[in-house]
C-alpha cells in the first residue's frame, strides 16, 4: 500500500509538469446529480485520479474511472492523472433543480424577445468559477425551427402562442423546462425613412434621411449612425465620413402606446469613396515633461496638456487609418500664428504645441485631408491647457436692475481676487431662453488685462482698481424666459460672467466658476396710444382712452418712473401715475375724464415722461352747440295711432369765454339730418320721420322724447308725457256642459279709465243670438251627438263679448265654451233559452271613449255580484232563475257627464217534441213528415225546423213536405221546433222511405220521308223497401204529323210513318205498380229525299254531237251520279275540274256509222249530303230523272261521172 501510494504520488507530481488534458471527453453516468446517488466519472487514457470533496478532504485510486456515492452537496473536483492531467468539477445540489419563470409575456409583433421580461431565476447558487455553468434553451410553440440560447437576438413569429425554455445546469447535469404563455402587442409602427442617396463618394459628403408616414403623437423617431445615437427626430441631415466599406443608419421607432419598436436600417456603400487622415486619441501619457498630463478628452473633443509651468510639447500624433490610397495632401495647422505643416506622408505627424502663461498657447490642432476632386475634409481637436483656480470667489458687481434702450450694460471686477490665468477665459452670457443663450463677449488674459483699470464704481460708490466690462444692449427683454432652479423669470435678462480652465488641482475637466449671475430688464419703448374724443356736443363730458402699451412685466418696471399728464384745454388738467397692475397687464387701461359745459373749440395735450424719455399726443376737440326742438300731439284710446308733430332749428355761430379768461370760438350748429322719436314704451326708436304715427302696446302715461341731430352729430331733446286710455277689459267665460244644460256666462268685464256704456253678446249656434246687456241668462246650444259625425262628443261654440266707455275706448274678447255629450247608457239582451249564453248588446251612445261599469248580481240563485268594465261575455243562466239584475253606468273620459241602464234578465226554458211520423213516397215527389210538439213556458210553437244530417229546412207547419232525389230509406231525418221566445227543442230523429224510380229508354232509328218509323223501348225496374216495381201505364207522345202503322199511344211499342221530313220528338211516360214515375224524350229524324231534276230537254244531233246538260242545283244539297243507257263507249262525259258530281256536265256522242238514228237514255240520280247520311246511320233516300237524246247518223255523199259533149 505505502508502495502504490508512492508511486501515485511520483505520478501526480510527474503530471504536473504536464499541459492538461481536454477535459470534453469526460463521461458522467448521471445526467442529474444527487446526494447519496452512485456516481461514475470516466476518462481515456488515465492512469489514476484524485477526488477532492467539499469538505477539503481528498481520495486517490489507479485507473481511468471513479466511482463514489457523495454525501453531501456541494463541488467535488477530479482530477485524472495521465501524460496530460485534467481537471473537472462536479456539482452536486441540496435541493431539487428548478427554473421559476413568468406565466406570459407579451411581444412587440415582429419583435426580438427580451429575456429580462421572462424574469428568470434558478434556485441553485452560481459557481462564480464557472461562467458557463447554466446553459438556456429556447424554442416556440409551434417550432420555428431549431433551439436558440439566451441573449440570442431572436425574433418572435406571430403564430407563437408559447415559448419553451429548458435550462441546463452542467455541473450537475439537472435541467428544468416552463413554458411561457405569449401575447402579441398590435402597432402600426412603421420604420421605412427615405435616403438622398446610397452611395458615400466623398468624405463629410452630405446626407438627408427622412421617416416615412410620420405620426408624432404616437411614434417616437431615434435615429442612429453605425450603432451610435445622433439624434430625436423625423429628419436626419448629416455629413458622413468613414473609412469602412458601408455605414449604417438605423431608424427606430417606438410606438409611444405600447413601447413596442421597429428598425429599419439602410447601408451607405463606401465603396470607392475618399479616403481622410484622422488622429488617434487612443494616446497615454507619453510626454516626459515633468508635472505635465496628456491624454485625449472624449465629451470635449480634445487633447489636454495639464502643467504646472510654461512648457513647449512635442507630440507625435498617429493616422489611425491604415488605407491611405487617393490622399494627395495632408495640412496640420494650429491656432498659434495659424502655423501650417505640409505632409505627403500620411502615417505619423509631428506637432509642437506652446503652454505659456502669456497669450501664445495653443487651443486647436487642425488636419485637412486633401483627395482627389473631393472637397477639403477637415478634422480638428481642441488643445487644453491650464488650471482651475481654487481660489476664486465671486468679485464681481452689478447695480442697474433697469437699463433702457442703448444704455451699457456695466460689470465691475475685483482684479485682485480675479487671478487670471493665461489659459482660462471669462465667458460673459445673456441669458433670455434657455435653449438660446447668447454669449455678448469672451474675454482672454489679454482682455482682462485691458479691461483693467482705475474707475469710479457706480454700485459701491468707491473709486479704484477695477476690471470693467461695458456692453451696450438695444434689445428689449420682453419674450425673455429664463429658468434658474425650477423657478422662471419672465421678460428678464440675466447676465452671467463664467470663468473658464481645462486644467485644474481637483474636479472634473470642464469645470468653471461663475463670478456674477444677475437679473435685469430692458422695457421696451412704451407705445403712447391716446384714443381721443371725436368732436362733439356741448355740454358734454368728454372721456380720454389711455391704452399705452409697456410691453411685457418682469417686475422692475415700477422703478421706470412713469408719469401720464393731461391737459384737457378748458382749464382742466389731470395726471395719472401707472399701477404695478398696468404693468402686470402689460398697458395702461386709465381713462381720464373731463366735463365741457360750453361749446368751442378746444386744444388738448397728453405728455407721458419717464427715466428714458418723454412722449406726447396732441388733438383738437370741437364741441358743437345743441339745436332747438318741440312738437305738439293728442292723446288716444289704447292701440290708437297718435300722430306727433316734431319742430326743430340750428343756432349761430358766436364765442365763448372760459372761467380763467380764455376765450374760445364757438362754431354754428349744423343743419338737422335726423329726427329720433322714443316713444317712452320700449319700442324701437324711430328714426328719420318728423311727423310719425305710433301704437302703443299697452295704456297708461309715457315719456316721449323727440331728440334732433344735426349733421355734426349734436342733438337735443324735448319730453313730454303722452296719455293712452285704458281699454275696457272684456274678461269673461262661459262654464263647459253637458248637452241639454244651460250654459252659465262669468261676466269679468272691468272698465278702463271710462266707465262702460255699450254691451255687445254674441252666441252663434245656440238658444240667444245677441245680448246687449251685461248680464246673461237662458244659454243653451244643442251639440250632435253621433260618434260618427263628433268622435270626440264634444263640440267648442265660439262667443264673443264687445264693450265700449264712455271716451270711447272699446274691445272685444272671444271665448270657446265646451259642451259634452251626455251619454245614454242602453243595453238589451237576448231572449236566451236554457243551455245558451245571454248575450248583452250595447247600444249606448256613444260606444268610444267611455267609462263603463256593468253590475250583474241574483237573489235567487247562486250567482255572487259582478262587476265589470266591458261587455260580460257567455254568461248561462238557469231558465228557473227569474231574478237576474244587470246594470250598465256610462260616463266620458272627462268625469263629466254620465247616465246608467238596468234591466232584469229572463231565460226560457226549452219547448218538447212528443211525436214525429211519415207517409212513404216516390224518388222526387213529396213526402209528409208529420210531427206534435209542446212549448212548455212559452206561448205557443212558430217554426218547425225539419232536416236531416245535410241541410236544415225551416217549416212553420205541424207537417213538412220533403222532396229528395235519393231514394231508399233517408236515415236521422231531423226535427227541432222553435217556439215564440225563439228556444229550440231537443233534436228528435226518424228514418223516412223512399221508393226508387223506374227507368225507360226510348229506341228508334231514322227513316227517310215516307218510310215507316218504328219506336220500341228499355224498361228498368225500381224498388223501394226491397218491393219491385214493374210496368203498369204507358203514354206516347210524339209531335208532328203522321199516320199509325202498327199499336197504339198507350202500347208498349208503337210504329207511324211521317210524310214529311224533318226533326221529331217522341216521349213516353211510364208508371209503375208503386206509382213511381219513369220518363224518357228523344228527338229522330226523318230525312228528306234527295232532289233530282234535269233542266235540259230531250235532244238530238248528228254525229259527233255534244251539248251541255244541265241539272237543278239550289235544291239539292246532295251528290251526283250521272249514267246513260245503253251503256257503251259512244257517250262520254266531261266534268268541270275533273269532278263527277258535276250538275252541268259537257256530253259528247261520237259516232254513228249506221245508217239509222242511235237513241241513249241520260240517268241523273242524286242522295242525300255525305256527312249527313253518315250521321243518319247511311241513308241515301235517292231520286231520279232521265232525258232522250238521239244521235243522227253521218251522210254519206256519192257521185257518178259521165262525159259531156258541149
């Protein structure tokens, strides 16, 4: 054992020496590690281990693999020992692994996801060794695709609805998985911006970028440069320079509703562009002067060369670009005799620099690249120098709290406790807007220095030594608005002298003092505004308008001193000192005033004076003399017009002597334009009448005043009082009614100023016509009542009252009076019987727009009292119940008339059918219904009611007729009797018998005219009660004339023959054993014969012989058949238009070679039409007729020559 653990010692410190080992090739059994859970840790190529527990203690062991159980947590590091050892640590935790996260989070649409809303936490401690202990993973729901890790720039897809986060630890191998519920902000923010170009071609080139669909107020715009902020705003214009191949500008912005923000960036290619030369400030401090700083300032833009002495420096400043291709020139200058250096080597530049405490220092280094076509580009630092001195306190005085316009502005400094440093400078600001002070001047040493010398000091009152600073200001201080703290000071200056170093024992670069932080006020110019009288009228108080304008307050213009005096001109003044209120206002808002008793001419002098100036405003006032007015009038009755009769003049022209002596000249009045009557009643003045007429509204005594103007405008007045007599008041009304009551006339009348001596009535369309008296009686009107006509039942009649005093004075007044319609309330009832409802009828009057009450009570049955408010409905009495009440109160909807009804309610009982009987008949003909009823309450029985399920038939008989088409028993045939009260009986029921007739059928078949006409017929049995009928009578009836051939009219069949043709009718009527009627008519024809009739007479000729035959036509309504005999082929026939029914026929005879005559017979027989021997089952009923024709044989002509001798 001693052995090995040498040996694993020599191992160990032999390893030591070694490099380590990769430890990525580890292998750790358990992915999460526990307490008191077996642990394997493995690795190739080792050779043996140490493990070192948390408690400090350590165990070693050969091979390349450790197994332990740890017992407590904490970091257990292995180390494996090979040629290259490896170190790894293991975590084991006191506690379940878990990640706590947010439920949800909401997102920006489009939008990275910031990991600090998830509020992540691990409830395991951080091994500060180990940055890399915990490993985030993330990913969405649904995937977007692959896992992401924490600080990723990922944006979030709007299909997210959460975020999967797995965290890792991987000392432990633990890992615990949230998900994160996702909401997405909705924004219209839009990050697009416009460029001037894209293209950087020279260096400090200019560029405009403008926001594209700009909206203020709900979008903030930042823009950016290369990841740098430059500015707040919807418009970048800049110059750019670069050395790289693109800049980036960046729009963001920010919706100011939900800070959700959009980017949008643009590349400017540099491609091609210049290039510049530009210092490096990454310096340290390298100069080797003693007591001496240098470095680069970022906020001030400068190098600082900090000193205790006077110094000259040497520096040595690199080009921080390596691409230097295109430069032609570079030129370093610096502020100091504006020395220049010449380089054409663009690497490094060396630049003296003074620290003096005299003015020769330097404050500026200057490089100017020169490239190409390019403009110049200059780049420029500031040079720092000098310290701040600690000793500095305020030494400085300022006295003037007002200065006017173009006065000096006077500082006085204490040169001795002012120590100024060739350095420092003294900044001397007026500060008016915050955002826009303005430095006056800036003083160096040499200033100071020549500022400096022996004065009288105006604020202290001593004379010495003083450094003194005059600036002359013309600007006003109103619009000034300057805040120091939180607190403004409005429409003043301040003037501050600010004491500026670089360099200085402690603090922070920039620093300076401020030697005096005063306020002041330059009011402006007042603005002397005097609204001057127009001219006038005396006498007359005359007031004048001061609004003179200050301009702004600021509260040291009461030390202006400010006087307004008047001189009025009438041996009048007044003078008026502003208030700190006119001020505060900003004007003066006086008015002086001044009374004028005597008309002239007056001069008139307002003179405003203060420390910086005095101002006036003169004017001449003239005050005209009144004209001379009167007019004459009569007064009236009230609504009378009076006519008023104006008279009016001008003065002359003379002078006029003021009580301190002086005289004045007194215009002459003008000529009157305008006559202006105010009638004392509150109706408009009437202007431009001189004799006007006017109605007053109402009586009494007025104040007219008739006022004159002349064309200077002076006017004069004159009142006197006008009388206007009350009229009477016709007051009166007449009290509403009811029709058919008297109408009661309110006589109110009152008299005017006069008592009444005329009455005047008038009632249209009532009882009186007229009344002339003050009191009336007997009025009645008598309004129509029918709702149809007055749906309102009311009518208003019109009156009127007309009275008349004894001035004369006299009205009228109208009053509609209201008569109603008194209801009549009625009602009846139905005769009702036992078993039907009682129906009420209303036939009141009106039937709308009523209040009904309808009372029903009985004090003989078991019906409790009703009341209703409309018709009762359905309602079954007892027919023994003989005291049924009904009462019926109507009244209209005003409450004003009203009437009732009643009546006692009766119910019949019902009449009784005691017997109902029948005598049986034939189908059609009449059956006796016989039948007995009683009327039990009622007088007597009025109506019998026979039917049966189909119809009713009211019959007012004991007996009832009943005809029916349907034969055999006719079952439930009904009776119901009706007696006088108009009650129905029960339905009584029986079953009635009916015979069924017998039938008959005519046969016959037509003839023609002169055939014999057989008539036979069809007999069918009826029945009734299931007896047969059978043939009993029989009785022919035929029209027309004939003659019988065979049988009888009371035969069963019977023949005759008509002589004439034409259309018959032919009836029988057959009676069988039960007296039942059987009947049957048919009509037949008996058709004439046909006509035939040759016109032509006989003929002859000689062969060939033909002639026209010709037929009678108008009879014949038939065919033609035209044949000759003998038959043979000598005769022929020619037809018009090919048709052989032709009358008139063309006949030819051909030949006669024989040598006797030949004779033919020519046959015309004819039938009937077509159609109607069709229709008469065939009949032709022919004729005939013939002529002779003979044809004469053809001559034959012979001769016999001989010679002859002549």
């Amino acid at each position: 054992m001693r052995i090995r653990l040498i040996l694993f010692f020599i191992l160990l410190c032999i390893s030591k020496e070694l490099h380590s080992q990769d430890c990525t090739n580890v292998i750790i059994s358990s992915d999460c590690l526990e307490v008191n859970e077996n642990i394997t840790i493995s690795i190739d190529n080792a050779f043996g281990y140490q493990l070192t527990n948390p408690d400090g203690t350590t165990e070693n062991g050969f091979g390349n693999s450790i197994n332990f159980t740890p017992s407590e947590s904490g970091y257990y590091n292995i180390e494996f020992i090979s040629f290259q050892n490896c170190i790894t640590t293991i975590f084991v935790p006191d506690q379940e692994f878990e990640l706590s996260a947010n439920d949800e989070v909401s997102i920006c649409d489009n939008s990275y996801l910031n990991y600090d809303d998830l509020n992540l936490e691990i409830n395991l401690p951080l091994n500060s060794s180990y940055p890399n202990q915990f490993t985030y993973t993330f990913n969405t729901i649904p995937s977007s695709g692959s896992d992401w890790n924490l600080g990723d720039q990922i944006i979030i897809p709007n299909n997210t609805s959460q975020i999967e986060v797995t965290v890792t630890d991987n000392f432990s191998g633990c890992f615990d998985t949230k998900y994160i519920d996702v909401n997405f902000y909705t924004t219209d923010v839009n990050s697009e911006f416009a460029s001037s170009s894209d293209q950087l071609i020279c260096q400090g080139q200019e560029f405009i970028f403008n926001a594209l669909d700009v909206d203020i107020s709900q979008f903030e715009y930042n823009w950016f440069i290369d990841g740098n902020f430059q500015i707040n705003d919807t418009i970048l214009i800049t110059e750019l320079t670069s050395s790289g191949d693109e800049v980036s500008i960046t729009l963001e912005v920010t919706d100011l509703n939900n800070g959700c923000i959009a980017n949008s960036s643009n590349l400017i290619s540099t491609e091609g562009s210049s290039n510049y030369v530009a210092f490096d400030t990454n310096v340290d401090d390298s100069i080797s002067v003693t007591g001496t700083e240098f470095g680069y300032d970022e906020e001030l833009e400068g190098f600082y060369i900090c000193s205790d002495v006077d110094s000259i420096v040497n520096i040595t400043f690199q080009n921080i670009f390596i691409n230097t291709e295109g430069i032609d020139s570079v030129i370093v200058s610096t502020n100091l005799n504006f020395t220049q250096t010449y380089y054409t080597s663009f690497n490094a530049f060396d630049v003296t620099m003074y620290n003096y405490s005299s003015n020769n220092f330097t404050s500026a280094v200057y490089v100017t690249t020169y490239s190409g076509s390019c403009e110049p580009i200059t780049v420029s630092y500031n040079i720092l120098f000098n310290k701040k001195l600690t000793t500095l306190v305020e030494s400085v005085e300022f006295c003037s709290s007002v200065l006017c316009s173009g006065d000096s502005l006077t500082l006085y400094m204490n040169p001795d406790v002012i120590n100024m440093q060739p350095q420092a400078v003294i900044e001397f600001n007026l500060l008016c807007q915050n955002d826009d002070d303005e430095t006056l001047v800036t003083w160096d040493y040499n200033d100071f220095q020549l500022n400096t010398y022996f004065t009288y000091n105006e604020c202290s009152g001593d004379s010495g030594l003083f450094s003194v600073f005059k600036f002359s200001l013309n600007e006003t201080s109103c619009g000034c608005y300057p805040v120091v703290g939180s607190a403004p000071f409005p429409n003043k200056y301040f003037i501050q002298a600010l004491y500026y170093g670089y360099c200085y024992v402690e603090g922070e670069v920039g620093d300076y003092d401020q030697l005096v932080f005063s306020e002041f006020i330059i009011p402006e110019d007042p603005n002397i505004n005097i609204s001057f009288p127009e001219n006038g009228c005396a006498p007359e108080e005359i007031f004048i308008e001061n609004n003179s304008e200050f301009g702004c307050y600021s509260g040291f213009e009461i030390n202006q001193q400010n006087i307004f005096s008047y001189d009025f001109g009438n041996c009048d003044s007044a003078s008026y000192i502003p208030s700190n209120i006119d001020f505060i206002n900003g004007n003066v808002s006086h008015i002086a005033s001044t009374v004028y008793n005597l008309p002239g001419i007056y001069p008139i002098n307002v003179t405003l004076s203060n420390v910086c100036d005095e101002y006036s405003a003169v004017d001449t006032l003239t005050l005209f003399p009144k004209p001379n007015v009167d007019f004459n009038f009569n007064n009236v009755c009230f609504m009378e017009p009076i006519l008023f009769e104006g008279i009016a003049s001008a003065k002359d022209s003379t002078q006029n002597t003021l009580e301190c002596g002086t005289i004045i000249p007194v215009p002459s009045g003008g000529q009157i334009i305008e006559y202006e009557w105010n009638f004392g009643d509150g109706s408009p003045i009437v202007y431009d009448s001189i004799n006007p007429q006017h109605i007053y509204d109402s009586p009494g005594e007025y104040d007219v005043t008739l006022t004159v103007r002349d064309e200077n405008g002076c006017e004069n007045f004159i009142t006197k009082v006008v009388i206007v007599y009350e009229l009477p008041d016709p007051t009166y009304n007449v009290t509403p009614v009811c029709s058919g009551q008297e109408s009661i006339v309110n006589n109110n009348t009152q008299a005017g100023n006069w008592p009444i001596v005329i009455w005047q009535w008038t009632f249209p369309e009532s009882s009186l016509d007229t009344v002339q008296d003050s009191l009336v009686s007997g009025l009645f009107y008598f309004p129509d009542c029918d709702p149809e006509l007055n749906p309102l039942l009311q009518t208003q009649y019109p009156t009127q009252l007309y009275v008349e005093d004894l001035f004369g004075c006299k009205d009228s007044s109208n009053f509609s009076t209201t008569v109603f319609c008194t209801p009549q309330a009625l009602f009846t009832t139905n005769e009702a019987c036992h078993g039907q409802a009682t129906t009420f009828n209303n036939q009141s009057s009106p039937q709308n727009n009523m209040l009904w009450t309808w009372t029903i009570e009985s004090s003989t049955s078991n019906i409790d009292t009703i009341v209703f408010t409309d018709v009762p409905q359905n309602f079954n009495f007892d027919c023994n119940d003989d005291s049924i009440f009904v009462l019926l109160e109507i009244s209209d909807l005003n409450g004003q008339c009203s009437d009732s009804f009643d009546t006692l309610v009766n119910v019949n009982c019902l009449p009784i059918i005691d017997n109902i009987s029948h005598i049986p008949n034939c189908q059609g003909d009449s059956i006796i219904l016989v039948a007995s009823a009683l009327p039990t309450e009622a007088e007597t029985i009025i109506q019998w009611l026979w039917g049966n399920q189909y119809s009713i038939t009211p019959n007012t008989q004991t007996s009832f007729i009943l005809t029916n088409d349907t034969c055999g028993i006719l079952q439930n045939q009904s009776l119901v009797v009706r007696d006088n009260h108009g009650c129905l009986s029960q339905t009584a029921f029986m079953d009635v018998d009916i015979y069924c007739l017998p039938n008959v059928e005519i046969t016959a078949e037509s003839v023609c005219e002169g055939d014999e006409s057989l008539f036979e017929l069809n007999f069918t049995t009826g029945s009734s009660m299931n007896i047969p009928s059978l043939p009993d009578e029989f009785s022919w009836t035929f029209d027309g004339i004939y003659d019988i051939n065979n049988g009888s009219l009371t035969s069963p069949n019977i023949s005759l023959v008509y002589n004439t043709c034409g259309n018959y009718e032919a009836s029988l009527l057959l009676t069988d054993n039960n007296g039942c009627l059987a009947y049957d008519t048919i009509t037949y024809t008996v058709a004439c014969n046909s006509f035939a009739e040759i016109l032509t007479s006989d003929t002859s000729g000689c062969a060939p012989f033909e002639f026209t035959i010709e037929a009678l036509d108008e009879q014949n309504n038939g065919q033609y058949f035209w044949t000759w005999t003998p038959v043979d082929s000598n005769v022929q026939f020619i037809y018009q238009d090919g048709n052989t029914t032709d009358p008139d026929p063309l006949v030819q005879l051909l030949v006669n070679n024989g040598t006797s005559d030949l004779e033919y017979y020519i046959i015309l027989e004819t039938d009937i039409d077509e159609d109607l021997s069709t229709q008469l089952g065939g009949l032709e009923c022919r004729s005939q007729d013939s002529i002779e024709v003979i044809l004469h044989p053809i001559p034959i002509a012979s001769a016999n020559l001989s010679d002859t001798v002549g």
